[in-house]
C-alpha cells in the first residue's frame, strides 16, 4: 500500500463505517450467509401479524434485518437496487418459510419511493414497522469530490430518507402506530478523512429523526422515530475500500484482516457482524422500547468509547 502508513492504514480500516447496508459504490455484495456464528439467532415471534418495510435489503444491515423480521413472525417488504440479489433474499426467506416481497426501488426518486411504499401496504394491509437503511458512500476528500457525488451522498442518504418517512407515516398512523427506524452511523458523533459527504448526510440524518419524533409522537400518529447508529459492520462499504487499504491482498488475506483485531474499535476491538445490527434493529423497534424515540442509538462495540 504505497504511499500509505500502516498506522493511517488501521485508521482508515476503522472509518469505514456503516451507515447502509444495500447500495455500496465500486464493491460487491459479500453473499448470502446464514446467521454468523456468534451471533445468536432470533427464536421469538414478536413481529407475528405486523408488517415491515426495509430499504436498501439487498446486502448487508438490510438484508440481514430483513431476513430477522421475516425470522419473527413479520410480513416483510423491501427494496435495494439490484435486482438479482433482491429475488435472493427473497426467495431465502420464503425457503425458511417466512413471508417477504422484494419491490426494486431506488430511494433517490420520489416517485419510485412512493410506490413502494404503497405496494408493500397494500399488498399486507397495513405497515408497522419500517426500516430506512439504503445508504451509499464516497471515499473522498472534500477537495476531490465532485458536486455530482456530493449530491448524489445526500440524496440518497438524506433525502432518501426524507422521501421515506413523508409516504410511510401515515401508513403506521393508520395501521394504529408503530416505529420508524433510521440507519445512521456513528460518523454522527465522530469521522475520518475522505468521509466529508457521508458524515454530514448522517448528521441530516440526526436532525430528521428528532423532529420526525417530535411531529408524529403523539395521537393520532403514535410513532416512535429512532436512528440505530452503528460502528464499523462488515459489510460491502468495508470491503470498497479494499482498493485503498490493501490493493495488493488475496482475497484470503482481506477476509483475516477484515476479521482481526481493529485498533480504533476500543471496546470489542472487531467490526460488527450484520446479524448483530439486525438484531438491534428487533430490539429497538420491539414493545420493550415503548419509551425510546428522538435519538440516535450506538452500536459501534466501544468504537467511539475512546474519543
């Protein structure tokens, strides 16, 4: 890696933090897994009869969320851009005899997100419980990024969510309340060079789930609005900045460096798994958190304990 210490190495490694789990730029997907070991797979039905949406499911957070609200008991719709890995995941929750519909849909297009929206209503008669994870990243300085990518960060990562929330609100008013969840990132609180664009959509992020929280809080909407916020997860966005990091490793080599330890993670000192994301995105929008909404929820493994 020329021209790169190893210390700002390891920096960088760590700063690829997540904030979607479907759309990451220049990487593919890092396939269909099942629950990663360690991690401890949902045994309860608590979302039997609701209905949830995620966007950006077609990889990672997700896809994995997806999968684990499928996994209780939920009936569950979303979305992602790429339509081979959608009809995956899919087609793996209906095997595991769960209930889902993959709808494409790009969340930077009002009008696309407006249509999911209401086919995943209307085809399960209602929406309780949705999920705004679609997300994208630039690795760039902010001299080198360019207005196209820096808007292209936004309206996807801000906008998009904006778009989201606008159409599925009165949807979980309807169906008697429920819970928004957001994406976020701990880039909220804490960033890293070449993450400029991306940090400050995350903040946007911040602002509208308070004022989400504030405007549909009480009767007749009854809906919480939360961001879970994770650390460094392993997924595609990790694996883009393969290039950057380790350009010369084997694909063997990036998997153990990937799996090693992770000196900015001060806590746990390892990414996250995706599964353990999903299963705070269960925790969060369950009825054991009927006080929680307005904020953002950390789980980065101790990531941001040090700063």
């Amino acid at each position: 890696m020329s021209g790169t210490s190893p210390m700002a190495r390891r920096s960088l490694l760590t700063a690829a933090t997540v904030g979607a789990a479907g759309l990451a730029l220049s990487a593919g997907p890092l396939g269909a897994k099942p629950a990663a070991a360690g991690v401890t797979a949902p045994t309860s039905r608590r979302y039997e009869g609701k209905v949830v949406l995620v966007t950006g499911a077609t990889s990672g957070i997700g896809r994995a969320a997806a999968i684990a609200f499928a996994g209780e008991g939920a009936k569950v719709g979303f979305c992602g851009r790429r339509e081979h890995l959608g009809q995956q995941v899919e087609r793996e929750i209906r095997r595991a005899g769960g209930e889902a519909t993959y709808i494409r849909a790009d969340v930077r297009d009002p009008r696309q997100v407006k249509t999911f929206v209401d086919r995943v209503a209307q085809k399960y008669g209602g929406l309780h419980v949705a999920m705004n994870n679609a997300g994208i990243q630039y690795r760039k300085t902010i001299a080198d990024m360019t207005v196209e990518e820096w808007d292209d960060t936004h309206h996807t990562n801000a906008r998009g969510v904006f778009l989201c929330i606008k159409h599925e609100a009165p949807y979980i008013r309807d169906s008697g309340g429920g819970v928004i969840l957001v994406t976020g990132s701990a880039n909220e609180f804490g960033t890293r060079p070449m993450l400029g664009a991306y940090a400050a959509s995350k903040g946007a992020v911040t602002g509208l789930v308070r004022t989400a929280a504030i405007e549909y809080g009480g009767a007749p909407w009854n809906i919480r609005v939360v961001a879970l916020s994770p650390g460094t997860t392993n997924t595609a966005l990790v694996d883009a900045w393969r290039p950057i990091l380790a350009p010369d490793d084997t694909d063997e080599e990036w998997e153990r460096r990937k799996a090693g330890p992770q000196p900015g993670i001060d806590g746990l000192k390892r990414m996250a798994k995706p599964e353990e994301l999903a299963n705070a995105a269960l925790a969060l929008a369950s009825d054991d958190m009927t006080f929680l909404t307005g904020t953002s929820v950390l789980v980065d493994g101790g990531m941001l304990a040090g700063l």
